[in-house]
C-alpha cells in the first residue's frame, strides 16, 4: 500500500494530445471519440501504475485569463479547435463524473494554475504528486516530491520527469523553465521573449547565471557584446515573457472541494458510458480499478478472442498481418511453424503474475513469418490454461531461442507450474539496458522503430519486431564489447531473479504488528515530548511549520536556505541538535516514522495471503552501476546500521524445519579499488589478511599496526570508503567531527601512502573525460555526459561518478557472477536449499539443517572465487533463525 499520492492530470492539453495522435476514432452512431479514447487510455494507465490516493482533472476555463489581461496577443496565434475535439470535451467531463473524478476550473486561470496550487500544496504536506499533461509547461513544478508524466510521440510514447530528467532533456533546471521562456520566448502560447535569443542561447545563459533577474544583475558581464545589446533592447519583454510563462501556484481555490480521497469509479455508470462509447478494450482495465475487480466484466463470454483497438484498422491475416490464435487449429499450427524455425518471441503488457494467476490482457507471439495474437478474455483459470497449454511445451525446449523483451515473467509463470524454461534467451530489455544504463526508460516501440524501422501497432507486431530488433542489440553489444556480459551474467540472472521472486521470503505477521505497536508507543511519547519542547502543537509532517517553530519561536539559527523556504533537512536537524533538544528529537521521531510507514504499516498488504511470503519484484535494469534494486517493498533499504533498523530484521524467518545463512562478502569495494589501482602496499594488506582500516590508520598516522586506537581506526575507515566516493575534506570533517584543516591532512597523508589509489582515481577521471563513459572489470559501461560541463558542481560530480562507477559496478558484476553460479549449482546438484534474497554484497538462503554445512563451503566457494583479483575475496557467513539472527 503506498499511502497518499495526489495525481494531477491537464484535462484540455491531454485530450487535445490524443485527438492529434489517433487517427480519427468515432462510435457506431458517428460521434467522435478519439479524444476521449486516448485520453482514458493514459489516464487507466497511471491511475494503475501510479495508485494514487487522490485524484483531479483540471480544465482551462473559457474565460480570458489574466495573462491576457497583461498581454492581450497572449496565445492569439493558436487555431481555434475543431469542432470534432470541441465536441467531446462535454463526454469526456461526462465520463470523468462516472470516474468520480474531481473536476477543477477557475474563471481567470489555466488548469496549470491550479495543477501547480495543488501541487505545491501537498509538497509542503510531505506527500508525492505525479503530474499528467499533454505539454511540458508543467516542468517548472517538478521537485524532489513532484514528477511530470508528458507524452512525447503519440500516447503510448511517454517520459517521466524528475529534476534530474527536466535538466537532461530541457537543459534547465525544473525552476528555470520559465526564465528559458522568458528569454526564448514561447512561440504555442505567442509568449514573445527577447528577439534575436533563441533556446541554444538562453540555456547558455541560464548555465551561468541563476535565473532572469540574475543575468540582468550581472548584464554588463555577459558576452558576447550582441546578446548583451539583444537583453538590454529586450528586457521589458522578458519580463513580461517570464510573468506570462510562471505558472501561478497560489489560486484561490477555496470554495472547491479537491481534498476527498477518490474511492475508485462507478463502475455501473462508468461500464455503461464505456460500452456506449464502444470502448471495448478499456472495460478490463476499468474492472481492475474497482472493487470487482476479480470479475472482470467482458461483455463477451469467448476465452479466447482478438481484441483491436478501437476503431483501429486491423490488418488482413491473408495480406501478411496478424493472425489470430483463437482456435485449438491455429495454436498447434502455430507451434509447429515456432519448431520448425527454432525461435519464438513473447511480448505482453499489463501483466501480473501471483502466486495462482498470470494475467496479461493479451500475448503477442511470433516465430519469424509473421505476427500472431493471443488474446484471452473470460474467467483466470481458463484464460491461463489456454496460455499455459500453448507456450508451455514450447518454453521447455531447449532447442527453441526464445526472444522477448522483460522476459523475466515468463520465468515466474513457468516456477509457479514447477516447470524450468530451456533453451537460450535473449531480453531486449536487459540488452538496451546494458547500452546505456543511465536511460529512465526503455521502450519496445523506440527500438522498434530504431532497429527494424517498424511502427508497433498492436502486441502481435511487437513480438514479431522482437527478432530484428534482437539483431541490431546483438551487433551492439559485441562492438562494445559487452556481449560476455550479457550472456555469463545478466541473461542468466532473469531466471536467477525470478526463482527469488517466485520463492519470496516468510514473514512473521505476528512479531510485524507487535514491534509496529512499540513504534506507534514510541511515536506518540516522541511527539508529546516535541510539543511540550516546542511550547504548541504543530504539524510534524510539515517543514514550513517545523521552520516557524526552530527559526520564528526558538530563534535558532537557520543553516540554508532552498526554493520553498528554510531547510529543515536531517544535515540541518544535526547541526541544530548542538544547539537544543528539539531538532534531535525530530530527528528520532522521523526515522521511528519512516520505518514504521516504509515496512510495518504495509505489512499485510505485501505479504501474500496464499503463501505467506513477501514476493519482492527484482530489478535489473534501474541503477546506472549495474546494482540490483527491489520493490513491493524494497528490501534493500531496510537499515544495516543501528538497532533500531536491524531490529526489523526479526520479521523475516524461514521455513518451519529450515534456518537462513546469509554470506556477505567483507570490504568488497576497498578489495576491488585495491585491484584497479595496482597499489603495493594496499594489496599487501589484503593478503596478509590485515585489518585494512587499522593498516591505513597505521599508515597515515605513522604508529605501529597493533598500537592504533578505536580512534584512529574509525577515522582511517572514515578516509577508506570515503576515497571510493570523492569524498573532500570538507565531507570528511562532517563525517568526522574534525576540523576541515585535519581532514585535508588525513586525505594528504592518505594518498601519500597510497600513491597508485590517486593515480588510479586520475586516469579514471581522464578517461572517461576522453572516451565519455567508464567500464567495470567485465566491461560494464556507464555514460558519464557532464565530465566536461562548464558547470563546475555537475563537473565534480561527474568526476566522482567516475572515480565509483567502476568499483561499484564491478562489486555488482562479481555478486550478479556469483548468484548465477550457485543458483545452478543448487538446481543441478539437487539441493533443496534455494537463494531467496540478495541485499547489496549480502544473500540470504533458505537452508534445510542437513545441508547446511555442504552450502555453506558451495556458496563460500563460489563467491570467493566468483571472479581472480590481485587481492582475495573474503566473505563472512552466518547462520540464524531469523535474518536479524545472521
């Protein structure tokens, strides 16, 4: 369950996105629908992708704004609308209502205005807001606790933008949005700009100089001379252009009710408005949003039938389209042409795969000649027979190259039946991935497009674009030496990944809900003892309030400053704790908060009720390091460090009759920056088996190994993990609690005795700076773009990011090695102990006692010498009743 989320949708911008991008759609009585038919396409979409708690559509209203009140040619060169999208705006209000869906609109502002009011709103509230919008006016709002959603080809084609993202595609910062406007001007909404600057121009600027008023406060320094004297003529206008495209963030909406928690659609209403419309393919995703959603309504009692878009021309099977596997005929026909070719490709979205049910809407298959459609429609059981009966055979020959992209369901499918696929594979996810892990997305229709100059029209011509699509990838991977990579880890690792998915990891529901109580007590003394320290009651959830208490009430001093206001962040919170008790008491109670809402509170919604297990989604494809994430929950995050979040710790158990060990390679990247950098002295500590940070505090501090104090150890282990950050002398004395002046000295006399770690981190920096990205030991790359950025913060970072990059990604590469091997050794060899769980360097089993001894020297084995260094690979194993126990 994942609490409060508010999705902000522009209601006019996105229907008018997808009356352009569809081919004219209507119904049997020849009213248009293609607006509304698109528009709840991406709407379904995110409400199931997003599961927000609340939910507002906002629409301009007709009235002039008082943007054309300051400006009265604002937007004047836009078309009127045709009378065809003009028409539908009414249905689509009509099916918003149905929906239950709030509709916002305020006489003198745009449905940006209040999408920003409200969003603004609930980031001061502490909650996340996801923004849907035809256009990309909506990224000046984007922050830490705000994400914009813009279609960018069609409506299937979609990118999601976090500030990162906004900067990447944009060139700005989310905040300076409106000052490149202001400078560029805007030519959609006639917003004018300053003549003669175009966009190249105005993001230059806006790289050197904070925002519009900031370049005109240092106009005499900007060059050359002719943009100078354009932004002296032009200065009137940009500010009027920059008041135009801010968008305003303090509507009065007042007398609109937009706070009501969305309790889902009227499904009666909604289903009927559906079918009249025609919008037959919808009505499985409207199911799912309501309470009925385990009966699906169809309308059509067939299992197994096509499924077209709406109002979609649909290809002649005699011409070479899609044929339709609706008949026991057909399927084993199919099944033969995918023998006889030796391939088969798998394409499906809007799949779910439990612990009783696969349910995809649809299947696209192919084997060479052409696109085939499985289509299933009726109740799950026989929906997934019909699946199951037509892939499986196919799936366990080994004889058979299977092609997909995220193939790792099919996997699951196959572990839930007791049936190992066979056969070689090839996941054009992960091998798009692996091109370029710093992507936010990867998308079939793109490669598609890119690779086999086909436009995906349905799921059918997915799967059968897989091939070519497979080729190209092939190609590029071998000409960036990455091939060995795909094929010895991470294709591999998909099936490694979802026999963990499948087998998940027992929780003790009982042992859950009783620490969660001992949270809520210590949360409720935590908030009574900050309310009489603060002398009031306020909203602990709230920085804004927070702020007025320490800086207004308290006079404490404020340490920076963001957007919004003052900092109350924990780096702030730490500092002010020198000064009195209240920050750290907020302190503590955030972090008592954040476990409890992260892991205890969703406890039973994770836990599957069939088998009583957490069954956490794996990622491969995420981090630009080439490490594993999770999700539903992310079991990764639980803390290491401190009692407090190791005690959750206690919650997962395995098996009656069973115990867990978990193995953890010990200083893993410390081993592997002592391989990279050739350093005599570092690796000679590693194989004489010493204490490494009592070796460096030794070191440094130039006193004999076995007289070097807690002290000194805790600050030379400081300086060794701090080297493979980047870390400066001025984090090293946060860290610390030393001066900034010691620090410098620490990490002075550190490289001193460590030469070749510097030399390392040098040519590291230079390389990526000529060649533009850094591999890791196996030659897993990452783009670094900003290596050479004029922008001095996105430099140094850059180069901190390629200093880690390779260290950090070869740790992954050697564990992800790692679990392959064992994974097989314990399939082949017959073990019943089964790999449940992977945290960062650690991996927990599922052991049965008789064979605890013989895995525990396999995995030890296996991971010590997973991959030959110049140092050897340490690993520390142990065995409990509970993962705290290990």
């Amino acid at each position: 369950m994942s609490g409060k989320r508010l999705l902000l949708v522009d209601g006019y911008s996105l229907a008018n996105r997808a009356f352009y991008a569809l081919p004219p759609l209507s119904n049997s009585d020849g009213a248009p629908t293609g607006a509304v038919f698109g528009f709840l396409t991406m709407l379904l979409r995110f409400l199931q992708e997003k599961k927000p708690s609340h939910v507002v559509v906002a629409f301009d209203h007709p009235s002039p704004t008082w943007r054309h009140r300051e400006f009265q040619d604002y937007k004047a060169t836009r078309k009127p609308s045709p009378e065809e999208f003009k028409a539908q705006i009414p249905v689509l209000k009509e099916v918003l209502d149905a929906l239950r869906i709030p509709r916002v609109e305020m006489p003198g502002y745009e449905a940006d205005d209040i999408i920003g009011t409200l969003a603004r709103s609930w980031e001061e509230k502490g909650y996340p807001v996801t923004i849907l919008s035809g256009d990309k006016d909506c990224l000046q709002i984007v922050d830490e606790l705000v994400e914009a959603i813009v279609p960018i080809k069609g409506i299937s084609q979609v990118k999601e933008y976090r500030p990162d993202a906004v900067r990447a595609d944009v060139g700005v910062s989310p905040a300076q949005v409106r000052d490149l406007k202001a400078l560029a001007g805007d030519a959609s909404d006639n917003i004018p700009g300053v003549k003669g600057i175009g966009e190249k121009t105005a993001v230059s600027l806006l790289r050197s100089y904070k925002d519009l008023e900031d370049i005109y406060r240092h106009l005499d320094e900007v060059s050359p001379p002719k943009v100078r004297t354009l932004l002296e003529s032009g200065r009137d206008k940009a500010f009027l252009s920059k008041k135009l495209a801010t968008i305003d963030t303090v509507v009065p909406l007042g007398g609109q009710d937009v706070e009501v928690e969305w309790e889902g659609p009227d499904l009666e209403k909604a289903r009927a408005l559906f079918t009249k419309l025609e919008f037959h393919t919808l009505l499985p995703r409207l199911a799912r949003l309501g309470p009925g959603a385990e009966e699906t309504h169809t309308g059509r009692p067939s299992p197994v039938e096509m499924v077209p878009e709406a109002g979609m021309p649909q290809p002649d099977p005699g011409q070479g389209g899609t044929v339709t596997l609706d008949t026991p005929e057909r399927l084993a026909s199919f099944a033969e042409d995918v023998r006889r070719t030796g391939r088969l490709a798998i394409y499906a979205v809007d799949r779910e795969v439990t612990s009783d049910f696969l349910w995809p809407e649809s299947v696209g298959l192919s084997c060479g000649d052409g696109p085939r459609l499985l289509s299933l429609r009726g109740d799950r059981a026989s929906h997934q027979e019909i699946l199951w009966n037509c892939l499986q055979p196919l799936l366990v020959d080994e004889h058979i190259e299977k092609v997909g992209f995220d193939l790792k369901w099919v996997f699951t499918l196959c572990f839930k039946r007791g049936v190992r696929p066979r056969g070689s594979f090839f996941d054009i996810l992960v091998g798009a991935y692996l091109l370029d892990p710093t992507r936010t997305a990867y998308r079939l229709d793109d490669m598609a497009r890119r690779y086999a100059e086909i436009e995906m029209t349905d799921l059918s011509s997915g799967a059968h674009a897989c091939f070519a699509v497979a080729a190209g990838l092939r190609q590029d991977l071998r000409d960036a030496g990455l091939t060995d990579l795909a094929e010895q880890v991470e294709f591999p690792l998909i099936e490694v990944l979802a026999a963990m998915e499948a087998a998940g990891i027992r929780v003790d529901l009982e042992l859950g809900r009783s620490i969660r109580q001992g949270f809520a007590d210590v949360l409720a003394k935590l908030e009574n003892d900050i309310y009489n320290l603060a002398g009031e009651k306020f909203n602990l959830g709230s920085p804004k309030q927070l702020a007025a208490v320490l800086f207004d009430k308290l006079g404490l001093k404020p340490v920076k400053k963001t957007k919004t206001g003052l900092s109350t962040d924990a780096e702030v919170l730490e500092a002010l704790s020198l000064e009195h008790e209240l920050p750290a008491k907020i302190l503590e109670y955030r972090q008592y908060a954040k476990l409890k809402s992260t892991y205890l509170d969703v406890l039973e919604d994770v836990v599957n009720p069939t088998t009583g297990r957490i069954h956490s989604t794996f990622h491969q494809t995420v981090t630009a390091t080439g490490r594993l994430s999770s999700s539903e929950p992310n079991l990764q995050n639980i803390p290491v460090r401190g009692e407090l979040g190791r005690s959750l710790r206690r919650i997962f158990i395995p098996d009656d009759g069973r115990v867990f060990v978990a193995s953890d390679y010990s200083q893993i990247e410390l081993r592997i920056m002592a391989h990279m950098s050739g350093d005599p002295s570092m690796i000679d500590a590693f194989v004489r088996g010493e204490d490494i940070h009592a070796r460096t505090a030794s070191e440094i501090f130039g006193v004999p190994i076995d007289q070097v104090s807690s002290e000194l150890r805790s600050r030379a282990k400081a300086v060794n993990f701090g080297v493979i950050y980047g870390i400066s002398d001025y984090g090293l004395a946060r860290n610390t609690g030393v001066s900034r002046a010691e620090a410098k000295s620490f990490i002075d006399r550190y490289f001193a005795r460590y030469p070749k770690v510097r030399e390392y981190m040098d040519a590291a920096v230079e390389k990526a700076r000529k060649d533009g990205f850094v591999t890791t030991i196996l030659g897993r790359r990452r783009p670094i773009p900003d290596i050479s950025s004029r922008i001095r913060a996105k430099r140094l970072f850059a180069e901190r990011t390629a200093i880690n990059t390779p260290i950090q990604g070869s740790a992954a590469d050697i564990i992800k090695l790692a679990m392959v091997r064992i994974y097989r050794r314990l399939r082949d060899e017959g073990f019943a102990s089964r790999l449940i769980l992977q945290v960062h360097d650690e991996l927990i089993f599922e052991v049965p006692p008789h064979e605890e001894e013989r895995v525990c020297e396999l995995v030890r084995r296996e991971m010590e010498e997973a991959m030959p260094l110049k140092v050897p690979l340490k690993v520390d194993i142990g065995v409990g009743k509970s993962w705290y126990d290990v």
